[in-house]
C-alpha cells in the first residue's frame, strides 16, 4: 500500500509539472504575439505604407518556428514523462509439468488379413450360404460338396493304392520268387521268343473252339427253326406269306394232310413225337456247347498255356535290374502320398469349409451345384479380429509419431483403443501432390460392430513429456531472432531466448534458455522493451 500511495504521488507531482510547463508556454506564446503586432504597427506609423512584403514574410517564419520548438518541447517532454512513468506487468512463475502433443488424423478403416479359400477337391457343390457382405463367425460353414462325388472320389484314390502297391509287391513276392526260379537258364529273347509262341498256341485253340462253337450254335438255331414250325399248327412255310402286312383272309390250314376250316387243330400224335424229339436235340445241342469234351481239352491247353505264360512274364519282368525296382518304389511311394492326402482332404471336404475366423465375406467366386476343380477360388474373407485404419502422415508431423504410440480411435461414432503398428519407410503424394507416408494403426478392441471400408477419428498421443518445464504457447513471442520469453529480474524487463520442445495447440515445453521459477511476463508484450523497469504483479 505504501508503495502504490508513493507511485501515485510522483505521478501527480510529474503531471503537475508537467502542466505548469504547458501553461508557461501558452503564456510566452502570447507575448510573442502581441511584440510582433505592435512592431507591425510602429512600423506602418513610421513610414504609412504598408511593410516589404520580404520582411513582413521573415517575421512570420519567425513566429512559426518558435512555435515548432514549443511543440517539440511539449512532445519531448511528455516522452520523457512517460518513460519515466512506472509500467505495470503480471507475472506467473515458469515451473515444471506434464505435456502431450496429440494428433488428430482420419483414416480408413481396413482388414490386416484377408483370406481367400480355394477348393482342395474337385466336385460338384451342393451349397453356398453366404454372400458378399454377410458378416460370418469363426466356424460357420461357407459352403459343402456334394457327398456321393466325395465317395467315388475316395474310392478311386483308395484303388490306385492299392494298385500301386499290388505292382510293387510283385516283385518281392513269393510267386515272383518262384517264376525268377522257373525262368532260370532262359535269357530274356528265349523267354520272349516262348512268349511269343504260347500266344500263336493259344490263338489257334481259340479259332478251333470258335469254329466248333459255331457249327454247334447254328445246329441249334435250325433246330429251334424246325421247333418253330411244328408249333404254328401244320402251316406250311409256302403259306405263311398269306399272313405278312397284316392280312387275315381266311385259308385253308393243313395239318398231316387233314383240313379244318376255320379252326385250329390240335397236333396229330406224330407232330407231338417230333416237337419232343427236336427238343430233346437242342438240349444236346446246349449241352455240348458246355460240355463237349474237345472243347474242354481245348480249354485246358489254353489254361495251361496261360499259366506258364504268366510264370515266363513274372520270371522276365523279376529279372529288372536294381534301377527299376528302385524307381518302382519311387512311385509306390509317390502314389501312396498323392493318394492320401487326397483322401484326407475329401474326409475333410464332407464336414463341410469353415470360416477359421469372424470376418466378412468379400468375394464369392463360384455358384451353387457347379463343379469346381482342385485348386480353383471359391471364398474371400477378411478378418474382422485384426483391423487396422490406415492413415497418412505429413512430413511435418512425421518426427512426432512411433511404432507403439497409443491412438483413440471413433468409428461410426463408437470408441476403440489402438496403436501404431507400421510406419512405411516411403513417402508418396496425396491428390494434393503432399508428401504423405502411410501408417497403420492396430485397433486393439475390435468388435463385430466395425464396418470395413468406413472413415476413423483418430488422436494419436505422439509426444508426451513429464516434470519439465511447460508455458502456455501464448506466453512465448517470436522475432526474426527466433523464440523468446519476457521475464522480470529485480524490476527490470528481460528477455531470454528460448527454445521449444513439444508443442502443443495450447502450451509449449521450453527445453533451453528458462529455468523452473523465473517470473513470466504474461502481457502487455507491445509496450516492453529489453531492460525496461517495470512493478511486477503477480498473476
């Protein structure tokens, strides 16, 4: 109090000063113009005329500048008054604190992994449950094959096993064993040469029981001919035209030479005799076919043939060299793989293929009941577990940012937590032509409620700072010098250049030129100047 009651005495001392000086120039300025009226009129007394205008104009000059003194006067003094006044200033202590530069940044909201399905077997589908769009969970079916497909398809790989091992096997068996024995001494032409021989031997065997076969067979037809014409009841063959293309006129049917208009006789006694003797002839005759004993003979040499035939083939193919038995197992092995794996991929074909994630089906690529191949696209997911939202970085805020950075995502308006995950170690240009550098951020809490493809809110917490000292931004000016703060050291302005760290929209972190608690000049920045004495208040 006291020394706000002793500044408000100088000042009133000082304006009243001040006044007097004001005052004592008005009253001078008066004088001066009433000399100069009474020599202006003395010296029309003296001569009556009126003065040279040359002198008249000096005088006035005269005047004029006197009065521009008097006016500089009054300014010169005032200045010094005001320098000379005592300049008020509010001041907050610099002290220590936390700081955080946030980055907002929008961004699309993006899969980290797609998946797209491909048949492993070939056959026909039988269903298709989803579409583009749906939304499915880890485990639902996408789609199934037909089964009855599935089951031949497992046959027919379980039978090319089971060849393949049969061809193998031969070469080791027992019976291999004994036809490599039943061909030694023979070399493979005379083994060939025999081969060759038991096939022209069993060829002409053949031709004998074809060609006996035959006189048989048409024995037989001419019996059933005959057979035929006792049971038409005594028409002759020289009438049976009188009934083709549908004529029924009536004739005259004969029967052992006896007539009977109009009626059907039964046979005489001797036709009855012959029909069973024709019959008990094409028995023979059936019989024969089976039986005959030439042709059984036949067979037999054929049976034969055909056994030493297969022991000769044995024995030759028994004697390959190491190479091919080794390459034999190669593809008993080969085909063994093959095979099983295609029946373990049918086996899993009839349960059906199954989401292995919750996601969203983006391309569908087949139609139902189709065939598809091994190998073709059927499905796209993309996994909804593992979203990411890709954003672009200036170069400015580029140094701001870093792997693990945790980020506030909004999507539709819903919060998420997330952190950067990828940095591209390229920059490219926006439509804008500004280079930009791609950054992925990982949502760590993803829902089923995420839309692919939507734009994210994203505040990326990139700096942050603790116990150091901060200002409010405001406080900081800027020259062609460079960053600076005003601060009071014993009643005197002074200015520190500063320099910043992180900054934020609202503070500054000061990492050079200020210590924790030098006095902050927080206005009236426009009317201080470098050792200026000021009273601080503290703010």
């Amino acid at each position: 109090m006291a020394q706000d009651k002793e500044l408000e005495t100088k000042v009133k001392e000082e304006t009243t000063a001040s006044d007097v000086t004001v005052k004592n120039t008005e009253d001078n300025k008066l004088e001066a113009q009433k000399e100069e009226n009474t020599l202006v009129y003395e010296e029309y007394e003296q001569h009556e005329v009126a003065a040279k205008p040359k002198r008249k104009f000096k005088k006035r000059y005269v005047v004029i500048g006197v009065a521009l003194l008097l006016v500089a006067f009054i300014v010169f003094n005032s200045i010094n008054s005001a320098k000379k006044a005592v300049v008020m200033v509010e001041t907050k202590e610099a002290s220590l604190g936390t700081i955080e530069n946030i980055l907002s940044i929008s961004g699309t909201v993006q899969s980290a992994e797609s998946k797209t399905y491909f048949s492993d077997v070939t056959a026909p589908l039988s269903e298709i449950n989803v579409k583009v769009g749906d939304k499915v969970a880890a485990g639902d079916t996408l789609y199934t094959y037909d089964e009855a497909a599935l089951d031949l398809s497992k046959q027919t790989a379980e039978l090319a096993i089971k060849q393949a091992k049969g061809s193998y096997n031969s070469y080791w068996s027992g019976t291999a064993a004994a036809d490599r024995k039943y061909a030694e001494g023979l070399t493979p032409q005379q083994i060939n040469d025999r081969l060759d021989a038991i096939t022209a031997e069993i060829d002409a065997l053949n031709n004998k029981i074809t060609e006996k076969t035959s006189r048989m067979n048409q024995t037989l037809t001419d019996l059933q001919k005959v057979q035929a014409d006792i049971n038409q009841n005594g028409i002759a063959d020289s009438s049976e035209n009188l009934f083709e293309n549908g004529n029924t006129d009536y004739i005259y049917r004969t029967e052992s030479g006896n007539q009977t208009d109009g009626a059907y006789n039964n046979p005489s006694e001797s036709d009855r005799q012959m029909s069973l003797a024709v019959s008990q002839s094409m028995l023979d005759v059936q019989y024969a076919l089976s039986n005959d004993p030439e042709i059984q003979g036949w067979k037999r040499q054929i049976t034969a043939l055909q056994e030493e035939q297969s022991h000769l083939q044995t024995g030759k193919a028994a004697q390959v060299n190491p190479g091919t038995a080794t390459s034999a197992k190669a593809q008993l092995d080969s085909t063994t793989l093959t095979q099983e794996d295609a029946i373990s991929k049918i086996d899993a074909a009839k349960e059906g293929v199954k989401s292995d994630f919750n996601g969203v089906v983006t391309a569908v690529s087949v139609v139902e009941g189709a065939t598809v191949a091994a190998g073709a696209q059927t499905v796209t997911l993309a996994n909804l577990d593992d979203v990411e939202v890709s954003v672009q970085i200036s170069k400015s805020d580029l140094p701001k940012i870093a792997i693990g950075q945790q980020v506030d995502i909004t999507i539709n308006s819903k919060p998420y937590t997330g952190e950067i995950s990828k940095i591209s170690g390229t920059a490219t240009k926006n439509n804008n032509g500004v280079a930009v550098v791609d950054t992925t951020i990982k949502v760590t809490n993803p829902d089923s409620d995420i839309i692919l493809g939507v734009e994210a809110n994203n505040k990326i917490h990139a700096q942050k700072a603790e116990n150091t000292l901060v200002l409010p931004y405001e406080y900081v000016q800027t020259d062609s010098e460079g960053d600076y703060v005003y601060v009071v050291e014993n009643g005197i302005v002074v200015r520190k250049n500063v320099t910043i760290g992180i900054a934020s929209s609202t503070e500054a972190q000061i990492v050079d030129g200020l210590n924790a608690g030098d006095k902050i000049v927080t206005g009236n920045y426009e009317i201080l100047s470098d050792g200026m004495a000021v009273v601080e208040m503290e703010g």
